[in-house]
C-alpha cells in the first residue's frame, strides 16, 4: 500500500509586479476558458489546480479596507 504524502497547512499571500500578475490572470483565464487544469508556483510551492475547481469572488468590508479574493477551491485527490 502506497503511503500518502502528508500536506502541511499553510496561508501564504504573496505580492507580485503588476506586470507578473497580470500575466499570471491571462494563463488562469485561458486555462479556464479552455477547460484546462492550471499550475502555478506561489512562493516555491507548485500547485496543480484542476479544471473541475469551483470559482468564486469574496468581497469583504472592514472599518479600514476594503478587499476582493478571486478564489478557486478544489476537493484533495486521494492517493
């Protein structure tokens, strides 16, 4: 029997250029439009994010900020 690699929690936010976002919103939205899994490396982890992921935008509202997540949740596969 296979032993399943244990996933560590983790909540990282990670700030990039402009520029380097952008790029990155215009894989995701062609990766999504063609139905197609997208990866992405977030300070230094690589995340594979399947086609099948559900797409939301949360917006919250405090006394001092405001702020807008584009969020994509998928379930784990199990190994």
């Amino acid at each position: 029997m296979a032993t399943q690699k244990k996933r560590r929690k983790r909540d990282i936010e990670k700030n990039y250029p402009v520029k380097q976002f952008v790029k990155k919103l215009r894989r995701l939205a062609d990766c999504i439009e063609q139905g197609q899994r997208f990866q992405i490396q977030v300070a230094g982890e690589r995340v594979s994010i399947p086609a099948t992921s559900i797409i939301n935008i949360e917006h919250e509202r405090d006394a001092s900020s405001e702020e807008v997540e584009f969020q994509l949740r998928w379930p784990l596969e199990k190994k």
